[in-house]
C-alpha cells in the first residue's frame, strides 16, 4: 500500500466515524424522537397502565425463528417516564404476562433515546418488565390512563387478543379512563365493543402507523397493519407523512376526548402528555 493510498484509507475512516458519530443527531433533527415542548401537568394519586406484546420474533404466522423483536423501547419508556415524573403511579402490563421482550434494535445507538438510556440504569422499572402483570389477571378500571405500546411483536398478539379487546371496553365504561397508545399499539383497541356490540373505535379519529412507513421500512410480513385494521374498524384515519414516515409523527384526541392515539415510535412522550392533560382538563371541570 503506498502512502497515498494509506492516507487516503485514514481520511475515509476518519469521515465515517465522524459521521457515525453525528448520526444520532441528524436523524433527531430530522424528526426521530422530536423533544416534547409543550404543556405539562402533574397528577399525584392517579394511575396509568402500560400494556405490551409477549410476541418476541419478526416471522410469518406460525414461524418461530426469525429476527428478533417485541415492544419497541421508546414505545414503552416515554410514556413510562412520562407518567412517572408525573406523580402517577405507573404499572406494566402485557399479554401472557412475565418478561416483556424488547426489540434489541430499539437500542442501537443511532435509535436509542434518552428515556431508553434511564431505562438500562433503572432496576425498579426493568424489574417491571421483567416480571410483568398479566392482562387477564388486571382490573382495568383501576386505572386513569391505558397505553398501549406498540413495535412489531404488538402486531402478532394485541389485535387478535379477545381478552384485551373486553378489558378495553370495560376501561371505556368505567371510571372515564382515558385510552390509548402508539405505532402498532393501536391495534389491541380493534376488538374492543360497545354496549350493543359495535366496535368501539368505529367512526372516531384516530392514528398509528402508516402502510407507507411499514413499506418503506420493508417489513409487511407482520399479520395485522394499523392503518388498514383502523380503517376496516370503520375509524377516521388521519396521519403526517415525511419523505420517510419513520420520520413522521402524528397525535389525535378523539372528539370524546376518550382516546388519544400517536402515529409511531416518534409521537409517544406528545401522546402521553396528552392524555395526562385530559385527565387534569377533567379534574378542573
């Protein structure tokens, strides 16, 4: 190798470790995990329930080898942190109960926000997700606040599980909580019903994640699509898009002020937020 070369191969090194570094920046100022800016409130004595998948591998239906996932990180620690720093009393829930499986890729250090930095330190909240409630065993109406994290693994077990659907419905008619969550998390609300046996979401304005940022990212082999589920459950879908919807970020309140539903892993502190000011708005009253 002559010098020349030597140099050459030492500049190129030093520019992409440069910008490896810079990288995390970038895709923040570009859209990922924007910061939150706006109102926040406190809410001492009240309850918030977090609810994930148990589905741990990013494969057909019926498949147990493939790439490993589960909740997506962010999906679960903002709002966390979000309603504990809140005053609130927070619990972690998820379909078959136990150990909730993260997908590993939500921690990369491009991805990773500062919410999932405070998780990794975090023994009483990793010890949540360690050992967490099972959704049947859970008195929904307990609680102030249902969110409903999501990332791939929410795709294989919230939309198709009969008991989350009930315990949503019962959420609904209880003590007014205020229901809701991101990304793929919306679709443990499709099986949820009113008092006539009508879905529950039907004909109400609500987010999640777009086809487009599912086909931009290149991963369709999922078995439940939240824009497509929301839009066969009758709901009026609204959404922002971005050259990259992975970028994008979205957050609808209902016209009930029941639900509160954010588009993707971008959009979960200004979702909580949100639902926590519902809960004041309505204290005030």
């Amino acid at each position: 190798m002559t010098k020349r070369t030597k140099i050459t191969a030492a500049v190129i090194v030093a520019v992409l470790a440069v910008f490896l570094m810079a990288l995390p920046a970038i895709l923040h100022s570009q859209g990922l995990h924007p910061v939150y800016t706006g109102d926040t409130v406190k809410l001492p004595g009240k309850r918030a329930l977090i609810i994930t998948t148990s589905h741990s591998v990013l494969a057909p239906v019926g498949e147990t080898e493939g790439t490993a996932t589960g909740v997506f990180a962010s999906e679960m620690t903002h709002p966390y942190y979000t309603f504990l720093d809140g005053g609130m009393q927070v619990d972690v829930a998820s379909i078959n109960g136990g150990e909730i499986p993260i997908d590993p890729q939500s921690f990369y250090y491009m991805i990773a926000s500062p919410e999932d930095d405070r998780f990794l330190k975090d023994d009483i909240f990793r010890a949540k997700v360690k050992t967490s409630l099972k959704i049947d065993d859970v008195d929904f109406t307990a609680y102030d606040i249902i969110f409903l994290a999501g990332g791939w693994g929410a795709a294989y077990d919230l939309g198709q599980s009969e008991v989350l659907g009930q315990k949503i419905s019962e959420a609904y008619y209880g003590d007014q909580a205020v229901i809701g969550g991101v990304c793929h998390g919306v679709l443990g609300l499709i099986k949820a019903q009113d008092h006539a046996g009508n879905l529950l979401i039907k004909g109400r304005r609500m987010t999640g994640v777009t086809d487009k940022q599912l086909k931009e990212l290149r991963i369709e082999v999922t078995p439940l699509h939240p824009e497509a589920e929301l839009r066969k459950s009758g709901v009026v879908f609204e959404s922002s898009t971005r050259f990259r919807d992975f970028l994008a970020t979205h957050v609808t309140i209902d016209d009930e002020k029941r639900f509160v539903t954010g588009q993707n892993q971008n959009s979960g502190l200004e979702t909580a937020h949100a639902m926590m000011k519902l809960i004041a708005d309505k204290k005030g009253k």
